[in-house]
C-alpha cells in the first residue's frame, strides 16, 4: 500500500540524512517507524523478554561496578553520568570495543576503545 506524507523539506532532508546514517533510505526508515507503531504494547513485550533471556549469561568474574571509577570517567572524560555508566559497564563485562555514537570517537577510556558505528 502506498501512502503520502506531507512535511516540511528541511525536515525530509534532515530525516533522509539520519536514515543514510543508519544505512537505510528515508522508504525504509518510514516503514521500520510504521512496523514499531504497529506493533504496540505487543512488540515492546517482545523486546523486553528478549532482554529478559539474555540475563545472567554474562561473566564479569566477580567484579562489580566501581563508583570511584565511574565518577573519575566522568570528570576525566566529560561524560554524562550514563555514559560513564555505560563505560564501566563495558569494563566490567571486558569489553574492549564500545560502539557508540554519543562519545568521542577514537578515545580510549581505560582498556575500552569507542567507535562510531554509523562512520
């Protein structure tokens, strides 16, 4: 089924730029949008037992999350408290490589090297 949506031009460049991004087209884009909206309260269910199988299959021999660390990463590197939260995170579960497009890309914070995904 085809469908016309009408919105500002600025807007559909900026939203054909962010699905580029993510290597879709803006068609694409749309569609995934759609198919999330549809999927409702059912989807997220979903989504959330995914999540739910996955726990307790990490090992993160022992160590816990280190809150003197934590809050040094944030000072250090200038992160928002969940960034630093999601670098210790990666730390403790020995990650060596964090994709992820809100840091700086290229720095290395302890052991942990971020990436952007979408470059």
């Amino acid at each position: 089924m085809n469908i016309t949506l009408s919105a500002d031009e600025k807007i559909i460049e900026r939203a054909r730029k962010a699905a580029r991004g993510m290597g879709k087209g803006l068609n694409q884009a749309v569609r995934d949008y759609l198919e999330q909206l549809a999927a409702g309260e059912e989807g997220l269910d979903a989504e959330l037992e995914a999540l739910r199988s996955l726990a307790g299959r990490g090992n993160s021999g022992g160590q816990r999350i280190n809150r003197d660390e934590l809050y040094a990463d944030r000072l250090n590197h200038r992160l928002s408290f969940w960034d630093a939260l999601i670098v210790q995170t990666a730390r403790v579960a020995r990650c060596r490589v964090l994709y992820n497009e809100d840091m700086q890309a290229g720095a290395r914070i302890g052991n942990v090297l971020i990436v952007i995904p979408f470059k």
